[in-house]
C-alpha cells in the first residue's frame, strides 16, 4: 500500500510539473466593404476556432497601438456664464477681464496687474433676459507656472434722475474640455473663490451668493462707481492620463461569436484591431487582424 501512495503522489508531481500546451487559434475576420457612413452598422464576421477575443475600435482611448503606453492630456479651458441687466444700461458699465500674471490680492496688485478686456469675445445681457455669453477658449492664457485670473469690473457714472444699472451674472464656470468630451469643473459660481474690490462709491459694490454675482450700482443721483470681482489665481493646465484599451467581446467561459456588430458616432478614419487568443497558465498565444475603416458624415 505504501508503494502505491508513492506511485500516486510521483504522478501528480510529474503531472503539476508539466507545462500545458496552448492551441495556436484559428482566427479570420470579413468586412463587406472599408467605407461606412455615421450611424452605420460595422459587422466583423468571424471563422475559425478561438477562445478570446479583444475589439479595438480605433477611436480616442481604444486604439490598440496605444495599448501599452500612458498618454498625457492637456484639457481646453472654457469660460462660459449668463447675464442679465436691470435699469437703464450705460456703456461699457461692464466689463469682462483676465490676466495671466496677477501680482497679488491688493487693490494696488490687481491694478498693477496687466489685465487683457475679453468683453468683446462674450455676449452680454441689453436687458433683463438671461442672455447665455457663448463659450471662450482661454487657452491662450494656459501657461505653465502662471497664476491666471479673471474679472468682472463694474463702471457707472452718477446720473441726477436715472439709477446706475444692476447687473447678474449666474450660471458661470470656467472647466477643463478633454479630447474625449470629458469635462473637469476649475470653478464654478458657488466654489469661487471671489475677492471683490471697491474704488469709487463704498455704499455699493459686488454681492455673492450661491446662485448668482448681483452689482446693483447707485440710486439716481449717487456718485460714481468702480467696482471689480475678481476669483484666482487659478491653474488652467489640467492634464489627465490616458491609456488606451480593448473590449473584451469574447472569453473562453462565455458563448462563441460568429460575428460582432459595431456602430461609429464620428466621422474619421479608423484602424479597427481584433485579437484573438487562447491562453492558460503556461502561455498564451494570439492571432491579429486589422482593417483601416472609412467614416462620412
């Protein structure tokens, strides 16, 4: 009986020892043609015999010659916010400004400060109907090691029967618009932060709360007004990393495919990969096939 368990326990040894074979898969892949139109159905058929395999569709993030790498990228900072105005407008009465070089948060820093006017670049409000600004790309003032910052300054001159309008600005934001539509917040109306600063007339000035920037100005007949709101300093280069990676449509525990359906919402051209593998502990072993796919509008 001993003699048999030492028989037993040397097989196993023998056979644990053993490394096991991985099958070379069999693997082909048809298209019917290499040019589709948006919204087209893109079906791969497949042959052959294979337990797993990977689809890379060749769009942003799925490219499969990017799948061992790591890839920086730079966000587009955007500004954006809506505006509306109450009482009887004055030119210029308000203005929007940014500088990437804010000296300080002293009264004498931010004039000192080399401001550059956007106002021109968004579209404000000419009466009390919310009125969206458009997006701005603030890349130009995304450099490194810059403190950028933006300001909303508020001007009215004394009127003897007319009020100094009242402006609101909500809804503002300024965030990070990344290559795949993602979207990383910088600031926003209720994160700020908000310094506000007062040159002329300290009976007025900027208010803030949660929902909205409200600058009411002067009664008739009230001196003139210099007010500005101002939030930073803030760094606009945001960056995330990025790698890229398959869709795993078939593995060895699930169904086997005939074919797979894919659909592309962009148009491009596209190098389309799909791998097919068989793999266990000891190995694995892979077959690849690739197209380069047309996509028109």
């Amino acid at each position: 009986m001993k003699c048999i368990y030492m028989l037993f326990f040397a097989v196993l040894i023998f056979v644990s020892c053993k490394k096991m074979d991985v099958a070379q898969p069999e693997f082909e892949v048809q298209l019917s043609k290499l040019q589709y139109k948006v919204d087209d159905t893109v079906r791969f058929n497949f042959s052959g015999d294979v337990e797993n395999i990977v689809f890379y569709s060749g769009e942003r993030g799925f490219r499969y010659a990017n799948k061992d790498k790591v890839t920086i990228e730079h966000g587009i900072p955007q500004l954006q916010f809506t505006t509306a105005l109450a009482g009887v407008a004055q030119a210029n009465s308000l203005k929007v400004l940014v500088t990437k070089n804010l000296l300080g948060n002293t009264p004498e820093n931010l004039v000192a400060s080399n401001w550059t006017d956007i106002s021109d670049q968004v579209v404000l409000a000419v009466n009390s109907t919310s009125t969206v600004s458009g997006i701005v790309d603030l890349s130009t003032y995304a450099t490194e090691g810059t403190p950028f910052a933006l300001a909303f300054k508020y001007e009215a001159v004394m009127k003897p029967t007319v009020a100094q309008p009242i402006w609101v600005v909500r809804a503002f934001s300024i965030s990070n618009l990344f290559p795949d539509k993602s979207s990383v917040p910088l600031v926003s109306l209720a994160s700020g932060p908000w310094t506000s600063y007062n040159f002329k007339n300290p009976a007025a000035g900027w208010a803030v709360s949660a929902t909205e920037l409200r600058m009411n100005g002067g009664a008739a007949n009230s001196p003139d007004n210099e007010d500005w709101l101002v939030t930073g300093p803030l760094n606009l280069n945001a960056t995330k990393e990025v790698a890229d990676f398959g869709l795993s449509i078939q593995n060895i525990a699930g169904r086997r495919l005939t074919n797979y359906s894919y659909v592309y919402k962009n148009p491009g051209v596209y190098k389309v990969t799909l791998v097919g593998f068989n793999n266990n502990i000891d190995g694995n072993k892979q077959v690849v096939r690739e197209f380069e796919i047309t996509i028109t509008q």
